[in-house]
C-alpha cells in the first residue's frame, strides 16, 4: 500500500474508534503478538494457513494478531471486571495464499461488549453502532443465530453422543451433512464398522490383530469407544420429520421478522427451539428499540457456519449490495464460548464486531461518498 | 536464451529421469567432476541442464527461475502455495510413486476412516486436554485434506523424519507420511485409514507459468512436447 492510502486507512480506524468511545466504550490496545498456543487451542489447526507465525527463542510461538476479538476478551477477563464495552482500531494480518489480491495488513476498528446484563440489548447495541458507522456507505445486513441451531440439534429425538457430535460439527457442514446422513439411517455405515460390530456382538476379540498397544491413547479409551459404537448401532434413526424440520430451519430465509413469524410455526413441531426463538424475538424488539428497523434486515437460516467459526448465538454482517465482489464490511456476533474458554470455564457473555476498514474505504469510494 | 530444465541433482530420481529423457531421445549427462554440480543436454536444441535439490525445484518452478522442472507431485503441492496457478502438469513420468496417507496406530480398532479419526480425536482431546497431535512434513497438504474431510479437534507436529517412531516415541497419536510398500507402517505397528489417502505422487514434469517465456522458448518446448508425444504413440 501506498504511504497516502496507508495513513489515510489507519486515521479512518481511528476516527470510527473515536465514535465508538464518544458513545461510552473504553479504548484498548491489545497485543500484535499473541501466543500461538493459545490462538490454535481456540480456532484449531486452521489458524496456521491464515495467520502469521514468528519465533520467539524465548516465548516460544507467536502469531501476528488475526483478529481483535481475543486480545479484547483476554484484557477484560485479567481485569476481572465488570460488565465492560471497549473499542479498538489497528492493523490485523491475514496470509492470502488463496487470494493474493487481498491484503494482509489491513486496519480494523469495533467494539466488543463483555455484558451479561442484558444479552438481546448488548447484541442490538454492537449492530446498530456499526450500521450508525457505515451509515454513508448503503449496506445491506444479514443476520443468522447459531443458538436456534444448537437448539434445535438438542431437540432432536437421538442420544447426548449423536448431538453433541452434530453439535461439534455445526461449523463444517459437510462433515455436518455425513453424521446427520448417518444418524437418520439414510446412509448404511462402512463394511469395516459392520464387521467390527459383528465381532463385538459374538463376542470375538476386536484386539485378535491389532499389534501391541502404542501411543498416548490408550487401551480403556479404545475399549469406551468401542462401547459407543455399540450403543450407537442399538440407537434408532432419528425420524425423517425431525430431519425435515432441522433442514427447514438450515434452509430459512427472509426479512427478519416474516423469519420470525416462521420460526414460531416450526416451534410448533420442534419445542426445543421454543426459548431460543423468544431471544430472537426480544432482540428484534431491542434493535427496534434502538431504532433498527427489522424489516430492513435479512435472516439466513445458514448464516456464520462456513467462515465465523467462533460464533456461537447472534451473528450478522453488513455488505455492500453494489459490490457482491468484495467482503463484508463488518462482521460480528456473540462468542460466549470463546470467552469461556479463554476464561478458565467461568461464563461471560460477549458480543462484538468489527470493520474492515479498507473494504468500507472502497465501497465510499465506488459510492462517491466520504467514510468515516 | 534458452529454455531451462531442472533436474534432481542425485541418486534414484536424477537417474529414472535420465533414462526416461534418454527413452525419447533427449540424453541429460552430468558433466566436470564427480561433484559438480553441472550438466548438458543433446539430442534437443536450446535446452540448458539445471542440477537442482528435488525439494527445491518446486520453489525455482513457482518462481519462474526454470521453464521445466522434474520433481514429485507430492512436493510440487506441499511447497507452492494454489500450486496450479503457478506450474502446470506436462506430464507424469512413470516413477517415483508413493502415497501420502494418513496412519494411526494398529491397535486402534475403533478407528478405520477419517470420520473415526476425527472421532477419536474429539475424545482424545476430552480425555487429555489438547488436541490429537498427527506428525507430519506435509503440513499444507495435510491441514488442506483435514478441512475439507472437516475433521477437529487435532494439531500438526512437525516430523522431518523417522515420523513412524512417533507414535510409540508419545510426540504423536497418528501420522501423515509417504509411503511405497506400507513396510514401515507396519513395522512400526500403523495402519492406513481405509480412506486415508492424501495424495498418489508421482515424478512429473512441469511447466512453469510465471517464467518468461519468448517465442524462441516456446518452439523450443513444441518441439520438446512432440518428442514426448511420439514416444507415447
């Protein structure tokens, strides 16, 4: 990037950081380099091929922030603090392998809301903060909630296993795709589980050909395995309705509240998902509120499983209609889980989002608009 | 200039590549001394010989600096990030097969696929509190074929070598390598995932996109490719 585009994206973050704080949120700064450990303990292998990596001989592991939203929380949980906003703006890096037109530096500002106070109210805050500061640049939003999900996956008719491996993997959805496959009986499991299965039920010995035991895992965890895939074989198939109805939900899309209206007619049929569809509602309520007309949002059934992995209830991002090519402008969510991790186990809600800077700069420019 | 054509420098690979050249009758000798590294090249006009590292004629090929290269698939993918957009595949040359897999040890009985896996590896990290370590050299084509089968719940460890001793040396719980004959895996008490295969390698030669390329090199390659092709006939 040239000098000129380079100061000029850095004030902008600034300048969107400045309106965050003027509206009550503390400013932070956090660390460029993080652990490494610790960002792979959260986000997993993946992590590697998108952040950077760097030595350290005597911390060990570093990684150039990819993201804000762990040096926040990690701030706000060595603080021990109290319901808390904060607002950030700076460089993160991203490698690009994939698309080496996009940069790997690029500056970003948002806000983060460590508040357990009032969830729905903290969720429709973080929203209408960043459509107030990309007011200028005409974006159109979509939102989504993992938490209907999850829901929904505990409302099925299957056992604790079966849901928290579909659960699990809520965030990939092919692999997603296979186990409910498997679990509604519509795909016979492989010819080497079937043997395995025949020689547990005659009571043969699975271990006949195995070869001593190496490795870290061990024996009494082979064995509990084994007696998981023998519960789950004995397990009926999750009805063909319920699988229809989860399908539903994954396939929902509309104006917020028509979403709404639908998601209480599946409620209907499918309870479990009964409390979360009340926090939708309540949120609907908030962001109005706040003075977020619904109807101007877009709900997706699907929406934050394939790219935000760590959210976990709440998501929405704001892109520009004009310029399908590029990116949302800003993305967010709630990440609960993320914080719970990060903070040992002890709950503590959260919700944030941010704006990529240079996406929002190149929508005001197609625009003719000034930003921010 | 002419058109420059990067070989492996020794052992199996540098001779299969000569005798397979020599077959269509283009004939690659190494030339000085027994230790230098420099070649020459008859039977075809304006080709230059480059005696290269195997490992690293990927990089030279990505970043144009030969026009064709001869190295194993396997490592082309490893090393050169969206590979394809880079090199394109003349032509496989018939030797240097090898499969990279995924292996987990034998007394696994539980674990057959990569869904297994990716289950064991949700139970593994519950039971020991981090993530199911898989010892590996080929972290990118490895982390490429995990997210796609959407397995969690692991972490790569670096291995350059000896990986199959890492599992009953407790640095790994599984392992990514390449294998001919799967010897080794069993020696060391492994066993392949049914569908554990990474990559089927193969030497291969390749084009370089990103090299300058002027009309004398590419008559030069026509002339080369018409070669390979009447030997193939």
């Amino acid at each position: 990037m040239n000098q000129t585009d380079a100061l000029a994206q850095a004030e902008a973050a600034r300048a969107l950081r400045d309106r965050f704080v003027a509206a009550g949120a503390v400013p932070v700064e956090p660390d460029i380099l993080m652990p490494a450990e610790m960002l792979i303990e959260l986000y997993g292998e993946d992590i590697r091929a998108r952040a950077y990596t760097c030595a350290d001989p005597l911390r060990g592991e570093l990684m150039l922030r990819p993201d804000f939203t762990v040096g926040v929380a990690q701030h706000h949980l060595a603080k021990g603090q109290g319901p808390s906003r904060y607002a950030y703006a700076g460089p993160v890096f991203r490698q690009q392998e994939a698309d080496p037109d996009r940069p790997s530096e690029y500056q970003q500002a948002g806000v983060e809301i460590l508040d357990g106070t009032d969830p729905a109210d903290a969720e429709a805050d973080v929203f209408a903060a960043m459509a107030e500061a990309t007011a200028p640049l005409g974006l159109r939003a979509a939102i989504g909630d993992i938490g209907l999900l999850t829901a929904a996956i505990s409302g099925l008719t299957a056992s604790d296993v079966r849901k928290a491996a579909l659960t699990r993997h809520l965030w990939r959805p092919r692999r997603f795709r296979a186990l409910l496959d498997r679990f509604a009986g519509r795909k016979s499991p492989p010819a080497a589980r079937t043997r395995l299965l025949e020689t547990l039920e005659t009571d043969g010995d699975p271990f006949s050909d195995a070869g001593p035991q190496i490795g870290l895992r061990s024996r009494e965890e082979i064995t509990a395995r084994l007696s998981r895939l023998q519960a789950d074989a004995a397990e009926p198939p999750i009805p063909d309705r319920e699988v229809a109805l989860l399908e539903q939900l994954l396939a929902l899309r509309d104006t917020a509240p028509a979403a709404g209206e639908q998601l209480r007619d599946l409620a209907v049929d499918l309870p479990a998902i009964l409390p979360a569809v009340s926090k939708f509602t309540a949120r609907l309520d908030a962001l109005t509120a706040r003075g977020v007309d619904p109807g101007t949002l877009e709900f997706e059934g699907s929406y934050g499983r394939t790219t935000l992995e760590y959210y976990d209830g709440f998501v929405f991002g704001l892109s520009a209609p004009s310029r399908p090519d590029l990116p949302s402008v800003v993305t967010g969510g709630r990440y609960d889980a993320l914080t719970r991790v990060l903070g040992g186990g002890a709950p503590c809600r959260a919700v944030g989002a941010a704006v990529r800077v240079h996406i929002g700069s190149e929508v005001a420019r197609t625009r003719g608009v000034q930003w921010p | 200039m002419a058109v420059k054509l990067g070989v492996p420098s020794k052992g199996r690979l540098m001779d299969k590549t000569f005798d397979w050249f020599a077959s269509r009758g283009i004939t690659l000798t190494r030339t000085g001394s027994e230790r230098e590294y420099a070649g020459a090249v008859s039977g075809i006009a304006d080709v230059d010989l480059v005696l290269l590292s195997a490992g690293e004629i990927p990089r030279e090929l990505a970043a144009g600096r030969i026009h064709l290269g001869v190295t194993g698939s396997d490592l082309v993918r490893e090393k050169v990030p969206a590979w394809d957009g880079a090199v394109m595949e003349l032509e496989p040359l018939g030797f240097g097969h090898a499969d990279l897999v995924l292996a987990v040890p034998s007394c696994w009985v539980d674990v057959d696929t990569v869904s297994d896996l990716d289950a064991a590896a949700a139970g593994f990290r519950a039971t020991h509190g981090f993530r199911l370590r898989i010892a590996t050299k080929y972290h990118r084509l490895i982390r490429e074929f995990l997210r796609r089968e959407g397995v969690a719940d692991y972490q790569l460890v670096d291995s350059q070598g000896a990986t199959e001793g890492t599992v009953k040396n407790l640095t790994a719980e599984a392992i990514a390598d390449i294998t001919s004959t799967g010897e080794t895996l069993r020696a060391n008490h492994l066993k392949v995932l049914s569908d554990g295969l990474v990559h089927r390698s193969e030497a291969t030669l390749f084009k370089a996109r990103r090299a300058t390329w002027t009309n004398e090199d590419r008559a030069t390659l026509a002339s080369l490719a018409a070669r390979l092709e009447t030997a193939a006939e």
